[in-house]
C-alpha cells in the first residue's frame, strides 16, 4: 500500500514538471510571435492607419480606383514644389536688392553665382538660364526705377528753384541739403528693406549710397 502511494506521488510530479516544459515552451513561443508582430508593426507604422493592414501593391490598387485621390495627391505635390521655388524665387529678389546697393552694373558671373549658390543648380542647364533671365530682369528693373526716380526728383527740384522767390545761385550745399539721408532711404526704399540699416550706417556703407545719389543727382 505504502509503495502504491509513493509510486503515485512520482507521477504526479513528472506530470507537473511536464507541464512546466509545455507552459515555458508556450510562453518562448509567444514571445517570438510577439517580436514578429513588433516588426510588422514597425512598418505598418509607417503607413496612414488606414492603410496599416494593406500591402503597398493593394495602396496603388486601391488609388487606381479613386483618381479623384490620386489626382488630389499629385496636385498637392505640385503644389509644395511650386511653394519651394516661390521661396527661392524670393530669395533672389532679396540677394538682388542688396546686390543693386552694392554695385550698378556686375558683371555677369556674379548673376552666375548668385544662382547656383541658390538654386544649387548647374548655371548651363536650361532651367538656370531661365532663373538667370529673371534675375537679370529683376535687376534691370531696381535700375530703371531707380533712374525714374531721379529724374524725377531733379524735375521736381527745378520746380522748387523757379518758384522760389531767392535769386541765389544753386550751390553745391543746397544740392547736398535737398539730397538728405531721408531723401535716400525714401528713393532706395525697395532695397534697403533686404538690409539691416543701422549696420549699414554703422559701418559707412550709408554714406556711400548717399554720395552716390547726390553725383547721380548732380
């Protein structure tokens, strides 16, 4: 009787540690299925949540049959393209400005290197040569409007002499009088928006674009 019940004790304990193997070995496989899962889900993550289940080939299946999206897709797309030159576009505008204050007449290559320092482009491509057309447009045009104004400002000028009830001779301080610092920033107003004005004053550079209105005024 005695070995019976010792016999049925051994049992019982092989049956369990059996068990222990089955539950551990459950367990390790369930981690692994896990990991898999976390892979999956990593680049699932990727995707829109809509989209999360589906492969990329069933995404463009399913775009195909909605052109109204897709065409929605390509238009936004062109759209951010059309943004980022815009800002380029913009950021030549601003270069020119500062270039017009710096000189009336470069030469060509500095055109040439203002582009492909902005556009990062090769300056013989054809899309820098079209850059290269309205960078030089832009340029012109800060000079015609400049000379505009200083005609008209000398016409203007003249008015104030033939009115004026003095019989003074015009002397070169009366000139330097009417052409003031204010008189400058208000003619180079459109380019002196793109600098920093007190650094400009600071360091002389003002001064220089004030006698240079004056000659050209003279």
């Amino acid at each position: 009787m005695k070995k019976s019940k010792n016999h049925s004790n051994k049992e019982a304990a092989e049956s369990a540690d059996k068990e222990v193997v089955v539950i551990n070995k459950k367990k390790s496989d369930d981690n692994d299925d896990d990991d898999d899962d976390d892979v999956g889900k990593t680049e699932d993550h990727k995707k829109p949540k809509v989209f999360q289940s589906k492969s990329n080939l069933e995404i463009i299946a399913w775009l195909v049959d909605h052109p109204e999206i897709l065409r929605l897709v390509l238009e936004m797309n062109k759209t951010d393209v059309a943004i980022s030159s815009s800002n380029k576009i913009m950021d030549v505008n601003e270069s020119v400005k500062c270039l017009f204050l710096h000189a009336r007449s470069p030469c060509g290559e500095v055109f040439d290197e203002l582009i492909t320092k902005i556009f990062k482009i090769k300056i013989h491509s054809n899309e820098a040569k079209s850059y290269l057309k309205k960078t030089q447009k832009f340029f012109i045009n800060f000079r015609n409007k400049f000379n505009q104004i200083i005609l008209t400002s000398v016409e203007e000028f003249k008015e104030i002499r033939k009115n004026s009830t003095s019989t003074e001779s015009l002397s070169q301080k009366k000139l330097i009088d009417y052409v003031d610092e204010e008189f400058v920033q208000k003619m180079l107003s459109r380019q002196l928006v793109a600098v920093n004005i007190s650094e400009l004053i600071r360091n002389g550079g003002f001064n220089i674009l004030v006698d240079f209105v004056r000659e050209t005024f003279i």
